[in-house]
C-alpha cells in the first residue's frame, strides 16, 4: 500500500521496511527529476549534446593552471 503523506528523514519510521522503501524511492524520482532538468539546461545553453556529451571543454582563461585570478576575497 502507497505512503500517502510525503516522507522526510524526520517522519520516515525508521523500522517500517515498506515506509522505509517509499522514502528511498520518492528520494530517488526527485532526485532524477532534478538531473533531468539539471541536463536540460545545460542542453539549452549548448554545453551537452542531445546525449549528454560534454561540448565545451575550454576551459576560461580564469581557470586555467596559472592564471591571475581574483576570487573577490
């Protein structure tokens, strides 16, 4: 039977394996949610392909080995 209430870390019971098996699986769904709309924005700002490849690999000219660079401290 499905856990109606949303579970967090302080209301799962602990000892319920079925409660316990809801919470890792409502923690799992949201958490590819947030990949997947993580990798569409990087999709719609150009820097994955349609398959999740990396497309820039240069890196800024602040971040490269040696570079004068101000972290604003």
């Amino acid at each position: 039977m499905p856990v109606a209430k949303r579970l967090t870390i302080e209301n799962v019971n602990l000892d319920d394996e079925r409660e316990m098996d809801a919470f890792v699986d409502q923690v799992l769904t949201a958490g590819m949610e947030r990949v997947r709309a993580e990798g569409d924005e990087l999709r719609r700002k150009a820097l994955l392909d349609s398959q999740g490849k990396l497309l820039v690999k240069e890196l800024p000219a602040d971040m490269k080995e040696g570079a004068d660079r101000d972290c604003g401290g």
